[in-house]
C-alpha cells in the first residue's frame, strides 16, 4: 500500500527540526514557490473596482478574482474596452488555465452574465498554480500570465532529510471497523504458583527474595520434616519470577504459602463484553490492546461468562510480554476489528494536518510541498479512507508533516485571491 521513502520515523516534535527547515529555507531562498501571487510583465497590483487582479494592454482592461462568498468558488471577469464594457455581443472570449503542481490542467471559460464574465467551473482547492489568461477580443489575442501560490512551500532534500521529513505513496488499502472495549490484565491462571511444602517441618533455607528470577528446577526452600526429620527441597516448577517470600530459616512450614512464583512473559487483557455488544465479538477477531504509548496486535481466544452477578461476559486477549512492556491490572482499552473492507485510496493517519477549515495532507514533487484539502471517508486507527482530493500514485508526507505545515503558515498570512 505505502512506499515509504525511510525506514525512520521519528514522530518527537522536536524544536531543531524547525530550525532545520527554517535554515534551509534561507539557503533556498531563490527556490521559495510562496509568498505572493507573483504576477507576468503585463500584470498589474493594483487591485480592481471589484477587488479583483487588473491586467491592461493598450486600451483593454481585464479585471479577474476568485469570488467565494456565498457560493462555490468561481472565476468572474470584468472586461472593458476605452472604458466601456465589453458583453456578450461583441465576439470577446476569454479562457484561464490553471496549472496546478504535477501537471494537472483546469481549463476555465467565462460567458457573459448580466454584470460579469462568468467561469464554467468550480475552481477547486487549494487554489494555487500558474495562471494563463486568453483574451479574444476585436480580432486580437491577448495573453498574461503569472503565479497565484497558496499552501505551497519549497525544502531542499538535504534539508527535509535532517529534519527527518518522511514521505510515502499513496494507494489501495484496508480500513477496518472496530469497536472499543475495556478491561484490565491479568496473569495467566497457568503461570502463577504458590509455593507449599509438602510435608509440615522446620525452614532450613530460603533461596529466592521477591523480586528474583529463577529457572525451572532451581532450589526455592530446603525444609526439615517433622515426622522424618529428613530434609527435602521445594524447586521451581518453571521459570519466573517471586513475587510474594512469605518464609524465613527458622520458621515452621506448615499449610501456608511460603514463595508466589509468577511467570509475566504471557499475560491476559481480560475485555468486558456487554449484552448489546455481544452479538459483534467471536474467538479469532483482531483485537489491538492499547495503553497511553504502549499497543500491541492479539486476538480473542477465550469468551467466558463474567463471575456472579456482572452483566457482561469475557473476551480474553492474551498478550506477549517477554520484553516486560505490560504488567497485572493495567486498565487497557481494546480496539476489535469487527470488519474490513478494501477501498481505492488510503492515506496514514499520521500524515493528516489540520489547516485552516480543511483535513489536509502535504504532497511532494521534487523540493516542492503544497496542501491538498481531503474529503475523507472510514476511519481505523491506522490509516484513512480518501474519497477526494488526492490521486494514486502522489507522494504525501508522512513522518513529521507539521514541519511543512508551521512553514507554510509561517509564509503566508492570508488566503488572498
């Protein structure tokens, strides 16, 4: 599904990552794709009567905006001629295309309305590319062109690879449905031994403290029958660790637990089921067992009956544990992939930013970042479902996205046409 261009991916947010990117962007200075819609020789500044760009050769005037209030965004035109307005009876065509970052072509023709020129389309975001306008008008062809750059930023490689800027490729995946469950670990009931002597008698030696390890086989306790008066010893019936020492030399050994042995390598998420949840659980489902900074991929191999009056039934989880990671009584929250479903566009969950009212994520081309605002469907807790605003095959970043995103905001103060 993603090609990722690194095998890192350090997520810390890290203030000399920042710094990194802001270096780079003095050194690149020249190479910046932001700051300024940028105009061709013909284009003017100023602003026109309708706040829109001005553009003049000889005695036309071309006044074009992007006018968004109240409706989707469109293209409107104001064309005139030694000052009068040029309509629709005139013969007057004008057409704008749009070029956006990869090579994609909007092609936007205007038809006279009662006040304005009118563009056939929406003009969809992120509104940034290289504009060409075309001017017919009384047998001549009137052409401009310039820059109109929004959420679009320029990083040297060397740059976005100290400021570990990761990137992967966009394509198909599998988005599962899940539901959450809680509960809490345990130890397994198998692994768990409290240690007796066989035969009432005096204590000779103890020796394991709480807290050691021991192997099967080890000498926990040597005893002194009473009956025989014959010493024996108590060994470790597997390997773990003593987490109660209720024995010292000395003492009588009699029915009372002298060493708790317990093996902590296998552990159990003990998950409560209830009742209007019960019908979407079964043995073998996935399940990811997660705590704050800690998760890990299982699935449910028991559902027992809850003890005595509860109202909800066990899905029990067991959890690898021969790191140490997880230990008894830990409150966990259990992710259950009830369903999955495959779908034409995914995105990683990581690369998703929020910038101004949109979802986005930042596309790469060469040295070039821009937004591609996401219209977004199923969600699990790895990757997103992408029904809009991205294509197969673009490569979108990963690993430490909200570098480009302060960069961006940090060059741009408005959203201005």
């Amino acid at each position: 599904m993603a090609d990722h261009s690194s095998a890192d991916d350090d997520e810390a947010h890290e203030g000399h990552d920042d710094e990194e990117v802001d270096r780079g962007h003095e050194e690149e200075h020249d190479d910046h794709g932001h700051g300024g819609h940028g105009d061709h020789d013909e284009a003017e500044d100023a602003k026109g009567p309708n706040g829109g760009k001005l553009f003049h050769k000889g005695d036309i005037t071309l006044e074009l905006k992007i006018h968004e209030q109240g409706v989707a965004p469109q293209y409107r035109a104001w064309i005139s001629d030694h000052g009068k307005q040029v309509g629709s009876g005139t013969g007057a065509q004008l057409e704008v295309s749009l070029t956006r970052l990869g090579g994609q072509v909007d092609i936007i023709k205007f038809n006279r309305g009662a006040d304005y020129w009118l563009g056939d389309g929406v003009v969809e975001e992120p509104h940034s590319f290289d504009v060409s306008v075309k001017l017919t008008h009384k047998k001549q062809q009137l052409e401009w062109e310039f820059e109109s750059y929004e959420g679009r930023v320029q990083i040297a490689q060397s740059i976005a690879d100290r400021a570990n800027i990761i990137t992967a490729i966009a394509g198909t995946g599998t988005v599962s449905h899940s539901l959450k469950l809680y509960g809490k670990t345990s130890v397994d009931p198998g692994k768990l031994s409290h240690i007796r002597a066989r035969f009432p008698g005096s204590i000779l030696n103890v020796a394991a403290n709480i807290g050691d390890f021991v192997r099967e086989g080890d000498v926990l306790v040597e005893i002194e029958s009473n009956e025989s008066l014959r010493r024996y010893q108590i060994k470790a019936p597997f390997d773990g660790v003593i987490s109660n020492r209720h024995a010292n030399p000395g003492e009588l050994a009699g029915q009372q637990t002298l060493l708790t042995l317990v093996d902590y390598s296998l552990l159990w998420a003990q998950l409560q089921v209830f009742p209007s949840q019960r019908q979407h659980f079964s043995k073998g489902q996935n399940v990811r067992v997660k705590i704050p900074g800690l998760s890990v991929n299982s699935e449910i191999k028991h559902i027992l009956p809850g003890s005595g009056t509860e109202p909800f039934v066990i899905a029990r989880v067991p959890l690898e544990n021969t790191n140490g990671e997880w230990s008894p009584n830990l409150m966990v929250e259990g992710l259950v992939e009830i369903e999955t479903r495959e779908v034409d566009l995914v995105v990683d969950n990581r690369a998703l930013q929020r910038f101004r009212d949109w979802k986005v994520v930042f596309i790469q081309i060469g040295n070039t970042y821009e937004i591609r605002p996401l219209t977004l469907g199923q969600v699990d807790d790895k990757v997103t479902e992408v029904l809009a605003g991205l294509n197969p095959g673009d490569r979108y970043v990963v690993g430490n996205s909200y570098l480009i995103k302060a960069d961006i905001e940090k060059s741009e103060a408005s959203h201005d046409h």
